[in-house]
C-alpha cells in the first residue's frame, strides 16, 4: 500500500488541551461553513435590540407618566391647602370686623364696661369659629400631668400625696385639631414633698 492514508488525531480531553478550554464555543464553529447559523444569531441579535428599545421607550413613558401624577397630586394638595385657608379666613374677618367696631366704639365713648362686654362677644364668636374647625382646648387643670400635651414651666409644693404630678394651674391653654397637637398647654405641676 502506497497510498499513505494520514490521520491527524485531536485530543480533546481538558487536561491533555487546556487551549481548548479557553476559547468561546461559538469560536469553534466555522463560520464559513455554516452562514445559516450566522443569518440566525444575526436575527436573534435584532430582534433582542428591538426588544430591548421597546422596553426603554416602555419605561421612559411610565417614568414621564408617574411624574406627571406626582405634579399633578402636589398641585391637588396645593389648592385644597389654599381653599381650607380661605374658607378659615372667610369665617374671622367678620370677627376682625367686630373688633375694629368694638375698638371705635370705645375710642368714642370711653365706655369700658361696654368695652368689655363687646370683646366678649368676641372672644365667643372666635371660640364658636374655631370649634367648628375641629380646635378643642385640652382640659388638663387637676389631672395627672401628661408631657406629650402639656409643657411644665413650674413645679410647686403641694402637701398632699394625691397632687403629685398633678397640674395645678394652666399658665396657657394647649389646643388641639383632631388629633394633631396645635400648641401644648403650659402648666404649673405639684410636687408632693413632706414639709
């Protein structure tokens, strides 16, 4: 036999071939001889480009959206701030009114008792206005003293037991609308001691 028949061998065991190992599977593939793989990666490629675009364009769009209801929800809470306002203020002027009348009147007259009785007409009418807003005052004079409504600016002996940490005296009025804290009461609290 003289046509020699050569047979090249390739090992392609890891350990015999660690170059083999390195090199990216789609490297290995000729490409030459399958250009139907390249069209269809080529595809593959587009279409997951298109995809990919479409996701953005999808996501930018939500973002634009979400930040158009945010302007818009601030804008909401804005106005209904305004008109709360201006529905408060709508109900004191009649009051402020009442009180430059009441003032006048005064001036001209020199009449304190009428004076007097024309600021409480007043002061009751602004108490009516506040109440309907929901502003209470907090009753605290004899009750256990409570830092979260009341602010202490004194503690003064008391020689009963009971009294202890008990307020005394309401310096200033706390109020409160619904269940927000307006201003704390300022109080003057017992402090039992032995004398």
């Amino acid at each position: 036999m003289s046509d020699d028949v050569k047979v090249k061998v390739l090992d392609k065991r890891h350990w015999v071939n660690p170059e083999a190992l390195d090199k990216d599977p789609i490297e290995k593939i000729d490409l030459k001889r399958h250009p139907h793989l390249v069209a269809q990666l080529e595809t593959q490629m587009a279409e997951n480009d298109a995809k990919l675009k479409e996701y953005i364009a999808a996501y930018k769009q939500k973002m634009a959206e979400n930040d158009e209801f945010r302007a818009r929800l601030q804008k909401d809470v804005e106005k209904r701030v305004d008109t709360a306002t201006a529905n408060f203020v709508r109900e004191v002027l009649p009051l402020m009114d009442q009180l430059d009348m009441a003032l006048a009147s005064a001036e001209k007259t020199r009449d304190a008792a009428t004076l007097i009785t024309g600021l409480k007409m007043i002061q009751s009418g602004f108490v009516r206005t506040f109440t309907e807003f929901g502003l209470t005052e907090i009753e605290c004079e004899g009750k256990a003293f409570n830092p979260s409504e009341a602010e202490a600016l004194q503690m003064m002996p008391v020689s009963k037991e009971d009294k202890d940490n008990t307020v005394i005296e309401v310096v200033q009025p706390g109020f409160r609308m619904k269940e927000m804290l307006i201003r704390p009461a300022k109080v003057i609290v017992g402090k039992y001691s032995e004398f």
